[in-house]
C-alpha cells in the first residue's frame, strides 16, 4: 500500500501560512537578545557601567520570560497565534 501524498502546492501554502503568523511567544524570544544587546550598547555608549546596563538588560529579558511563562502562559497554539501548528496524522 502507498501513502497517501500531499499535493506540493498545499505544502507550500502551509508553510507560508505558518511562517507568517508570528505568535506572542515568538516575539518575548526575540526580546530576550534584544533586550541584552540594548543593555550592551548602553553599558559602551553611555557612562552606566557595563556590569549595570547588562544586568537592567537581564532583567528585562527575564520579566519578558516570566510574564510569557507565568502570568500568561501557553495554553494552545491556536489561541495565540491564530494558526495551529500541529499537523493531523492524515495530512
């Protein structure tokens, strides 16, 4: 018996699809780095010492991560990203 085969234009759209729906949690794991990379550019720019800035930038990518993860945590991919990510078996 053969599989059942997806068409490559479904798959194509899917992956677009998927790709361009960037979910609340993508964005706290994006401002995790930026976060330190301000507190790097502030430590080298400015005359706050190095040692603070990077830890006012640690602190910032940690509430992000505390708030992604404690006060409104993940529940489904559907309820936040507006797409659900899991493929069915038959697809």
């Amino acid at each position: 018996m053969s599989k059942p085969t997806t068409p490559p234009d479904r798959i194509v759209s899917r992956t677009i699809a998927g790709a361009t729906a960037v979910s609340r949690y993508d964005l706290v794991l994006a401002v995790v780095p930026v976060a330190l990379l301000l507190g790097l550019a502030a430590g080298l720019l400015s005359s706050v010492p190095l040692y603070v800035a990077m830890a006012v930038g640690s602190l910032v990518g940690a509430a992000a991560v505390a708030d992604a993860l404690f006060i409104d945590p993940p529940t489904n991919a559907a309820d936040h990203s507006g797409t659900d990510r899991r493929q069915e078996p038959g697809d």
